[in-house]
C-alpha cells in the first residue's frame, strides 16, 4: 500500500508522492456517473506530470519538469523488487502489468519503459467495476442480445488504443456470467477485470505469469473443456490460427486487434500469414468468423465521452468477400447491410450528432468521410445538459 505521508516530489510548492498522482483519480470533482474524467497519467522524464482528461492530454499547471531520479521515485512504488531488476538490466526490458490499490479498490494497468531522456510510465485507471453492456455505447441492444447468446464462432473487437476494447469485452462476458452455465477462459496480458463466477465458471490467466505467451495460452485452453476463450490480443499468425480454428470447431472466441476501423481488422489477419496460405486463411475466417466490432470515443457535450461504434456481420454476402479476398467491397456491404443489423462508423456518429451527444466539429473529426456531413447550419443544435 502506498505510504500517503511520504512526499517525494521536492518542489516547494508541491510537496507530491505517488499517493498524490493517483489520487486524482477518486477525486469526486472529477468523476461523471461515477467515473473519473482522468483516464491516464503521463510521467516522463524532462516534462511536467501530465494527465489525459476527458480524452485530452493536460499538463499539471506550473508544475517542474520530472528529473531521471524523480520519475524513478514516482514510478518504483508501483513495481515489483523483480520488475525494477528488468528496468535496471541491460538492455532494460519493458514492464506491462496492472496493479490495484487496495484502499481504494481501483486497478490501474500500466507500462513502464526507457526512452531517449530517460524511464517514464503510463497509468491508465479501469473502471471500479465493469459496466454493464447495456452502457458501453452499442448502436442497438440487439447486437449485443446476439453476440451473448452464440455458442461458437469469432467476435473481434477493434479500434485505437484507449477505445474501450478490453471493456467491451469484459461488459459481455459479465452479460455471460450472469445468464449462461458455460466454462469461460480469458488470456490476458495483463489481466485487467476480475470476474467473480456466478452462472459461468471463470479461470483468468496472464501472459507471463501463468503462461508464456497467448498462443500457448490458447493451445492450452483448447485442452480444458472450454465454451467461451477470450484471447486478450491477436498479435500473430499463430494466435490467429489457433483462434480461428477454436471458433471454427464449437467455441465462441472473443479477442481484440488494434486497427482503424472493422475492414482493417479482416485485413490485418490475413496478412499476418503468409501468401501461399491466403487462400486457406480467406476461407477459414469466412466460415468462423461472426462479427467485428470497430469503437472510437467521442468528447460528450454534457462531459465525459461516449462511444461511436462500427458494426460488421458476417452474413453470406460478407462471407463471400472475405473467402474471395474482395476486401475492398466491404465498405458498400457495410453501408447497405442496415437490415442484417450492420452499422457504420459514420451512421452512429451521425445518430449521436442528432441526438445532441456530440458535436458537429467533434463529428467531422472522428468521421470516416467528413463530407458526407451537411453543413453545420443544416444541424440541429446540440442539446446541453446543465
């Protein structure tokens, strides 16, 4: 536990420990619907203490740029004797771990690393508990009514980095839990949200701790009698082709992948094999996979962000393109597959631009096609939340 009374932070004015940093995050002046509005802390040798808020970057006023031995004395508290030892060794390795302060019940995930001034770390909170799936942001209930109720197949949730993937994931997974007697195995590096077995039976393994990689976690996992396996990231071809073949033989398979949008997601994995397997991955992933979820957050009007989220189905038409490599018609059957329950990025920013949630400069920002937009005259005005 962090030793409150212990300022390391020798600025006359700003006497800070680590105790201090963190405790922006539970500051009550600074949460909406109980969430704090600071998503991550920023410490980096040669420039002030710096948060994230409400999606932006946002130095600490006035304060002293982080010399090497003060990051070191901000950062170390948060490690392992162990995990200093890899920082300090040549070459120094990167940390990627999460932590939680018992005294507050908050988990942080966080990765501590070296660049060219020096060591630096970024904190980022999760939520106090994982939000129910009915308030990460979908376009309708019945996309995620659909993916909760499969019994096989490959769901893919993509996006940025700080887009809410892991959430997303976890908020259908409690859905799960609460609804269905299935075995649940998640791989993550690092484990992020604790579940607590109530209809499911959950075992949660991390990279590194309990297995050696994801894809060793995988082959493992096929092996113990699992309905449901959440592969944290799909980072390679051997993942890949382990996930496909899992939700190809009766399993539902959840994973993540950091792309721009939901056509970049079937993109990314057939490149991760080689030329002479296209073929075979094409046709693989048009058969096993179910749906690509593609989110980015947006600056609310009333504070806070919400979530834009792009929706791909696999339907007999999709599959299609996939098997015959016609990625680049995607798009118009995204555009045009409304019925089927597809959504684009551009609709639901469209939909959240009407209902007054966001506005019409933030829209244009995050759009896919910006000129699609009517003129800002043409909108209704936001609607502003006193």
């Amino acid at each position: 536990m962090l030793d409150p009374s212990a300022p390391i932070y020798p600025v006359a004015d700003q006497l800070w420990s680590t105790h201090d940093l963190l405790a922006k995050f539970i500051d009550p002046a600074h949460q909406l619907n109980g969430l704090s509005r600071f998503s991550d802390l920023h410490l980096k040798v040669g420039q002030p203490v710096t948060y994230r808020y409400d999606g932006d970057l946002a130095p600490v006023p006035d304060a002293a740029p982080l010399t090497p031995a003060l990051c070191e004395q901000l950062v170390f508290p948060l490690l392992t004797p162990k995990q200093i030892e890899f920082l300090k060794a040549e070459p120094p390795t990167d940390i990627d771990a999460s932590w939680e302060w018992l005294e507050h019940k908050i988990n942080f995930r966080f990765n501590v690393f070296h660049d060219r001034e020096g060591l630096s770390a970024v904190l980022r909170v999760l939520p106090p508990s994982i939000p129910d799936v009915d308030q990460i942001g979908f376009p309708n209930d019945r996309i995620w009514q659909e993916i909760c109720a499969l019994s096989q197949g490959l769901v893919l949730v993509t996006g940025q980095t700080g887009t809410g993937k892991s959430t997303t994931i976890a908020a259908m997974l409690k859905q799960i839990n609460r609804t269905r007697r299935v075995r649940i195995i998640t791989l993550e590096d690092p484990i992020e949200y604790i579940f607590t077995s109530n209809r499911a039976l959950f075992s949660q393994r991390e990279v590194n701790r309990h297995v050696t990689s994801f894809a060793a976690g995988l082959r493992s996992a096929l092996r113990e009698d699992p309905d449901i396996i959440y592969v944290g990231e799909m980072r390679d071809s051997e993942t890949a082709a382990l996930a496909l073949t899992a939700a190809e033989t009766g399993h539902l398979v959840f994973s993540t992948l950091h792309t721009r949008d939901t056509r970049s997601a079937i993109t990314r994995i057939i490149d991760m094999f080689p030329s002479e397997r296209t073929k075979e991955v094409t046709t693989q992933l048009s058969l096993s996979l179910h749906s690509v979820l593609g989110g980015k957050l947006l600056s609310r009007v009333s504070g806070g962000r919400i979530m834009a989220m792009e929706v791909l189905k696999n339907t007999l038409p999709m599959a299609n393109l996939i098997r015959t490599g016609a990625i680049h018609q995607i798009q118009s059957l995204l555009e045009t597959g409304m019925k089927e329950g597809m959504n684009t990025l551009d609709h639901h920013i469209q939909t959240l631009l009407q209902e007054g949630e966001i506005t019409h400069e933030e829209a244009l920002l995050a759009a896919t096609d910006p000129k699609a937009f009517p003129p800002l005259a043409q909108r209704p005005r936001p609607r502003v939340v006193a």
